[in-house]
C-alpha cells in the first residue's frame, strides 16, 4: 500500500496519495481544478493530494449540482487539510458567490482559520479589490464582498443582474450557534467534536438553498472523545462499502487498521498523505519517543498512524488490547475441513459466522467468514440459511455449530427442515469453549497461546466490548451486555467446533 523511493540508498518514503477509504458518489465533472487554480494565483501550491480531495469535494452530477450534499475528509494531525478547506472556501465565496459559514469547536481554531483565509485575499490583490468589509471582532470575525455589479452585453442586453457578493464567516461551534444564518455552504472543521446540538442549530440553516453543502473536516477522533455522530457516519460508510452499495456522502480518510506496527516508517509514510512534504521521518520518531515514554503509544497510533479509537463501550475488560494484537497473524488459506460458527445478536439486529482451522503450523486460526461483498457480519438473519448451507457445500466435511440456548438457537428449525446438519453447544459447551477461546489468546501459559486471528474490524470491535457472565463456577461470554457479541460468539463456537465435534482428525492435523 505504502508507495517508497526504496531503490536508492538513502531514499525517503512518500506519503501516500491514494487514501485507505474513498467511498464518492458518482459524478460527471468537478469545479476542483478551478478552485485549485484560485488558490493557486494567491500564491499557495497545493499537494497532489490535496488536489485529489479538492476535486472529489467539488464534483458535480450530470445536472451540474453538487455530486453529495455532505463530505468528509479524515486525516491525520498537520497533514494540510486547511490546504483542502481554503480552495473551497475561496472558490465558493469568490466564483459561486456563497455565502459560508466556517465552524470550529474551538475560538482560537477558528480564528487561526480567519487569519489564513484572510491572508490570501489580502496577498491578492485582484481578490483583495473585491472585499467591502473584513470584521476583526473577536468571536465575529468574518469577510464580506462587494456586490456584484449587472453586466450588459455590447447589444445592449442584460446578461446579469449582478447581486450580493460572497461572505465567509467564522466562529466557534456552541448549541445555539448557526441560527439565524442561511448559508449555502457549511464548513465544519474539527468535526470530531461536533455534538447533536451543535448540528442541529447548523443543519437546518441550509434547508432552504437550492443546492447546500456540508464540507466536514476531522483528525481522527483523539481517545476519550465520544464522538457519536463522526463514528456514526463512518460506521455507515463501511456498511455501505461492505455492501457494495452506491455512495451517497463523500468520504475520504487516511490511516492504517488497529493492529498494525506504529513504529515502523512504513506505517507513517502509509497513514500520512504530506509525509515527507511536512511530516518527516525524524519528526515522527520523536513523537514516538515521547509516546512511547510516556505510555501513551496508543495516541500515536490515533494521532499520527490515523488508527481510529474504540467506541467508549470498548473496554478490553476479558481479552486485553495487547493480548488480542500480539495474536494477528493471516495464513495464506483455510485448511479444509473447517468448523463454523453461526451466532445471533441479542436483540437480533444481526448475525454473523465465524470459522475455525487448525493450520499447517499446528496453531489454531478463527476469523469471520467472508465473501466478495465482505465479512459475514450482516444486518438481520434471514440470509443466514442461504449462507450456512453455502459453506458447507464449498467445505465438504465440515461442521456448522451453533447454541440452541441462545438467539441463534430460533434458526435450528430453519436448518434442520433444510436438511441441513448442525453441531449443538449445550450450557456447559458455552463455558468450555469460552475457556478454550480465553486461555488459546491469553492464557497464564504464555506458551500455550495458540489461537490467532485475522484482525477484522468487526471482530476486532467485539472482542473490545466483550464481557463476561458466570455459570456456577465457570464464565461464559454476556451476550447481552456486550457491545457487539454475536461476531466473537461466533468464532468461540467455530472454535468449539473445530475440537469437539465430528471433523476426521487426519484431515484436520
């Protein structure tokens, strides 16, 4: 993925262009080399990647409107996103004749944004010529064109009846902020931190302008932030892609996946589109001393590597963090027969399948299945039959498991009119292949750990909000007060399975 200058010696890693998610509805042109040309005669060159932003920000469908009503660009710290909100802002303000509205979640965040934009124009001097009025207040600061003057062809004929010019206003985000304003345009800088409130009092400020757009514009969320409506979005986003469905909101982030190494150049050349323009290799390792001495590798990993944290219900309280990452590792292939597992959320809002096999190796592998429309973690349970049948016919001589006690145990009669053959886990069964799961990832015995995982994001997420239940004396997995349950319920099944149930050991060793 990281795109390297390695064939020299001495050669220094570039960031990369192409972002990790790119999800653009579809469009027939874009406004963006236009704008990217205004910002370039006042002076500013953009990145290459800023350029790629600028133009999937601005497209436009075939009816000339904008291609998505709301966009997100998601980057790392000091990368340049306000080289992204400037040719933006700049263009709608000076070529459409916007009127924006530039937000920040703090007032010294959006003043800093004034004092760039500002900056520009007044360097300018044919934007400069243009500007009635710049209003310096503090928590007021704003810049207001002059009106457009009527144009008359050499004909004599009214070709614009001219108008108000554009304005650009900044403030910090509060829960009343916005109203009593109607923009076209909306940019939401820091958008991590914007609440519920704060969008409600923006939102409906565009309601009204015939085509609006909301430009938002975020780190990834730094840890301890709760951050609803970003994760929201970008769960929907990778829904959406798992889909394969036609994108409706512009999202574009940089950034590596949990788990993967944040000390090595790679990873930083990876997660950072202006590494080696304006992050450097020696900057980076500094930060990653300072973490690293002051516990704190984990911010790293969000604030430079572009890792994005947990949901504030992950809490590693069975599996720690540490634990579940040192035991990634992807084979190349399953090794058939396999045991799977198929579990139910509790209220039944999805349903995944899980897959256990017993590698060349000897350890023991488990990871969501997967075709070519992503992991099997899917909304509701009426494809699960489809599925499960699918698998078994693709793995001759496999096992599908699953617990009859539990959510799942309501699809048994679906599997059995089908003829299709399952393994039942009883109560105890729950608790000993919770045990199995445990100790196979961390284990008092360092050296039996001998699960390893394929480091999905799904999985990844469940096994954080994990918790755990008594049943007498032994746990078993809480599938109730757990965050995500049924994508680990299903692997600890998976793993039952592969132990337990009726797989020919000769095939399986």
């Amino acid at each position: 993925m990281t795109r390297s200058l390695l064939d020299a010696p001495g050669a220094v890693l570039l960031g990369q262009r192409q972002p990790r998610i790119r999800a653009v509805p579809p469009w027939a042109a874009t406004a963006g080399p236009e704008a990217l040309d205004l910002l370039r005669s006042a002076g500013q060159e953009p990145d290459p990647w800023q350029c790629d932003v600028v133009n999937d920000l601005l497209a436009e469908d075939e009816h000339g409107m904008a291609a998505a009503r709301r966009t997100y660009t998601i980057v790392p710290r000091q990368n340049g996103k306000g080289g992204c909100i400037e040719p933006v802002e700049l263009y709608g303000m000076f070529i459409l004749h916007e009127t924006i509205l530039h937000s920040a979640h703090l007032f010294d965040t959006a003043r800093d944004a004034f004092s760039r934009a500002l900056a520009l124009i007044e360097n300018t001097p044919d934007l400069d010529r243009r500007v009635n009025r710049v209003n310096r207040a503090h928590g007021k600061e704003g810049i207001e064109l002059l009106p457009r003057p009527a144009v008359f062809g050499g004909d004599g004929l009214l070709y614009d009846r001219g108008g108000p010019g554009g304005n650009l206003y900044f403030h910090a985000r509060t829960k009343g902020g916005g109203r009593g304003k109607s923009p076209q345009r909306l940019v939401l800088d820091e958008a991590f931190a914007l609440t519920k409130a704060q969008l409600a009092a923006l939102l409906y400020a565009i309601s009204a302008q015939a085509d609006p757009q909301m430009n938002h514009f975020s780190t990834p969320p730094p840890i301890g932030e709760p951050c609803e409506l970003l994760m929201g979005v970008r769960a929907g986003v990778l829904a959406g892609i798992a889909a394969r469905e036609t994108p409706r909101i512009t999202w574009i982030e940089w950034g590596v996946e949990r788990g993967t190494d944040v000390t090595q150049p790679t990873t930083w050349a990876a997660a950072n589109p202006a590494y080696g323009i304006r992050i450097t290799e020696r900057g980076c390792r500094d930060e990653l001393d300072i973490a690293v001495n002051g516990g704190g590798i984990e911010e790293f990993g969000v604030e430079r590597c572009g890792i994005w944290p947990l949901t504030g219900t992950a809490r590693w309280l069975v599996i720690s963090e540490a634990e579940w990452t040192a035991a990634i590792d992807v084979p190349d292939a399953p090794r058939a027969p396999l045991a799977f597992g198929l579990e139910v959320e509790w209220d039944r809002s999805a349903a995944a399948f899980g897959v256990a096999w017993r590698r060349a190796d000897g350890l023991r592998q488990v990871e969501l299945t997967k075709d070519d429309t992503g992991e099997d973690y899917r909304p509701g349970t009426g494809w699960c039959l489809a599925r499960g049948q699918e698998l078994l016919k693709r793995w001759p001589g496999s096992v599908l498991v699953l617990d009859p006690g539990g959510p799942a145990g309501s699809l048994l009669k679906d599997f059995e009119d089908a003829n299709v053959p399952i393994v039942k886990m009883t109560m105890s069964d729950a608790a000993r292949s919770f045990g199995d799961l445990h100790d196979g990832l961390a284990g008092e015995d360092i050296a039996a750990r001998n699960v390893r995982h394929g480091n999905q994001d799904a999985l990844n997420t469940a096994v954080a909000g994990a918790v755990e239940r008594k049943i007498g004396d032994a746990r078993a997995w809480d599938r109730q007060h757990s965050t995500t349950f049924c994508p680990v319920g299903a692997v600890t099944a998976a793993l039952w399975g592969l132990r337990n149930a009726s797989i020919p050991r000769s095939k399986v060793y």
